[in-house]
C-alpha cells in the first residue's frame, strides 16, 4: 500500500504552506516553480523569468557562482543576498541551494529562501549604535580617524549620516534674552 502522504498534491500542499519562499531552478537558470508570491512579485511573473533578474545587481555574480557550483558538483550551497523587490525596494533572503539530481546529474536547484529583512536592518542599525564617536568635551568638534578635527555638522554632512539645521532650543532662547537684557541695562 501507498503512504498517502507521498501523494503529489499533498506534498504541492505542504511546499505551499511554507513559511520560507521555495524557487525550483532549471539549468538554464530560469525559475520553473514557486510556492507563493513574495517581494512585491506576482507567482505567475516569477516563472519562466531568469533567477538572476531578481538578485540585487551587485550580488548577481556571487549568485551565479554558487549555482554553478551546484550544478557541476551536486554539493549544496548557502547564502544571504539582497532582493530587488517589485517596487524596487531592496528585501534580504538567507538560502539554502539544494541540488535535485536525476540518473547522477543535477536537473534542477531548489532555493529555499526565508526573508531577513527585519534582521539585516537591526544589525545594521545596531552595528551603527556601536560606534563611538570622539567628541570634545568643550567645542564638541569629532575626531577623525587620522587625528584630524571636524565641526558636527560637516561630519555628518560628509559621512551621508544626515544634513543639519539650525535653530535655537527653548533654554538657550531664554538664556540668550537674559544676557541681553543684562547688556541692555
């Protein structure tokens, strides 16, 4: 008898209910199947597209690299790379390349891929956290790493870590009409 649960449509069930997105990718690296949609793409968009066109331009050699290897080698591969989501926004997967092989040659690459997103902005965010500035205690002027000096605001310009603007607090506001006052008297 059967096991019931090796039955085709179970199984397409179960990939279905997946949390993490499954990709099955030919050798002529197009993707064949996906369980569901994710990063903003419709299913139907996603298969028959090569796997490549959603990888992040800069991170597309890397990709292509470790599904050849697969290929020729049969030996699974792991990576954690950056999405072009549908509207452009970038989305972060950890995955795992499993390779598929038939009469001893690898026909496919199933990818089994878990969005990190949330994760890679928290380490990066704590990864800046981290940094500690040198800052003078009396002009509050930040060293540079080559010893150098540079006001707050031009760092931080320079550093693309914002821009500034100036105003006037509520304290220094009324700490500046009192010595004004005293000069006027």
């Amino acid at each position: 008898m059967t096991d019931p649960s090796l039955d085709p449509s179970v199984l397409h069930e179960l990939i279905a209910a997946l949390p993490d997105v499954v990709i099955l990718v030919g050798e002529d690296r197009t993707i064949r199947f996906i369980n569901r949609s994710e990063a903003g793409y419709d299913k139907d968009e996603v298969i028959g597209s090569p796997v490549e066109e959603f990888i992040a331009e800069d991170a597309r050699e890397g990709h292509a690299a470790l599904l050849d290897h697969v290929f020729e080698t049969a030996d699974p591969g792991e990576y954690t790379t950056e999405i072009v989501g549908a509207g452009g926004q970038p989305e972060w997967y950890a995955a795992n390349l499993i390779p598929l092989v038939t009469n001893g040659q690898v026909t496919s690459v199933a990818i089994v891929s878990t969005n990190v997103t949330a994760r890679v902005q928290a380490e990066r965010e704590l990864a800046m956290l981290r940094t500690l500035l040198p800052v003078c205690a009396w002009c509050r002027r930040i060293r540079l790493e080559d010893g150098t000096w540079q006001t707050l605001e031009v760092y931080l310009e320079d550093s693309g870590k914002g821009r500034v603007t100036h105003g006037m607090c509520p304290d220094c506001a009324e700490q500046m009409d009192h010595e004004a006052r005293k000069l006027a008297t």
